[in-house]
C-alpha cells in the first residue's frame, strides 16, 4: 500500500472525528506536508511534528556535537491515531552546526567518519515515554517502517564522547515493552503489517478506537 495516510485510515476502519471534541486527534510525525492537509481534509484536528533533519559535516575523527531538531509536540499522550514515517529526510547542509567544544561541554555526540549526522535517533529516545503512554492509553501508531538502523551515540562531555557509547536505533521512539517487534499488553493489542515492502505501514492498535 503507498504511502497515503488519508486512504490508509479509510482502510482501517477509523472511528470518524466527532465535530464538537474533535476527538480522535491525529499526531503526524515526518509525514509530508501534502499528506498531512489529505488527512484535515477528513475532518481530524492535527498536529504535525518531525524527528529531525540528518546534515553534512566535516569528515574528522573526533566525535561531532548532535544538534537536536526535534519537534514532536510534548502532548503526544492526547493523541489517539499517531503516523510516523521512518524514511529519513535528505540530508541537508550542516553549515555553521560546527565550532569548537570546550572539554566540558555536554550534549550527544556521534561518529563524524561518514560525514553526515543524524540527529533524529536521539530524539526518538528523548519521546519514548510520551509514544508508550500513548499506546498504554489505547491510542494506535502507523508506522511507515523502513530497514532497522542503529548508530552509536554518547550522552556526555566533549572530553569523554568517546565513552558510554550508547547504541540507538530507527524504533527508538517506542520503548522496551512496547517495541512492535514484541508487544506487549495488559489488555491485548493487534498488529497487522499492510503491504509486504519496505515502507508498508505497520500498525499497532487497541479495539477501541476502531469505527
């Protein structure tokens, strides 16, 4: 199934939005623009968010600062019908990103050997919580999936980047017991895969929110 938000919750069978609470709300995270006034047009309230932009850098050996860009609204939670779209955005020119760090500096650092930087997997971290008490609530997530990546990141001063490297990966949003690749639930969840190709939407849903 392409990438079509809008007749992908035709598809499911979503309960339409009811005029006065506007409820379900929909949260669109990296869904393009298009797509996003697709899915007002059915009569949802919605936001819209993103992980973040990868961008270019310098090729060095040492590790490079991660500017986070996320956008992800902190209200997540009120969200009954969340889409993400795992494809990574083209990757952009990092411009004046770069300068130099003080040894005492904190932030996330990564590996500059390829030169690009890819900030949104930190950030997906950072919204864990938020995506699991979403899903905890009965709320269901479409994920446009892509192939799995994972990358080395270090949450520490400059001086000490090159330790406590933490591995994160593309599916970082969602924490332990919520990961689609074991699910869990006190109240039983459906997974259903649409589609058999790298960008098919996998969903995660709760009976409730079916029309």
């Amino acid at each position: 199934m392409a990438k079509d938000p809008a007749k992908l919750m035709e598809y499911l069978g979503l309960k339409k939005p009811d005029p006065i609470c506007k409820e379900p709300k929909v949260l669109l995270v990296d869904i393009p623009a298009d797509a996003a006034k697709q899915v007002r047009s059915l009569g949802y309230e919605v936001s819209e968010g993103s992980f973040g932009t990868p961008y270019t850098c310098p090729y060095e050996s040492a590790p490079g600062r991660v500017e986070l860009a996320c956008t992800v609204p902190r209200n997540v939670v009120d969200h009954k019908i969340i889409l993400v779209d795992l494809q990574a955005p083209a990757t952009v020119d990092g411009g004046e990103r770069f300068r130099q760090r003080s040894p005492g500096e904190k932030g996330w650092w990564t590996s500059r050997e390829h030169g690009f930087i890819d900030p949104r997997l930190p950030a997906m971290k950072a919204v864990a919580a938020d995506f699991g008490k979403a899903l905890r609530g009965g709320g269901l997530l479409v994920v446009f999936a892509e192939p799995l990546t994972t990358c080395s990141y270090s949450n520490a001063t400059f001086a000490l980047s090159h330790k406590f490297q933490d591995g994160i990966d593309s599916w970082a949003f969602l924490p332990g017991n919520d990961r689609l690749v074991k699910t869990e639930s006190e109240h039983g969840t459906q997974m259903t895969v649409v589609g058999d190709q790298v960008g098919s939407p996998l969903v995660l849903r709760q009976p409730s929110i079916r029309g």
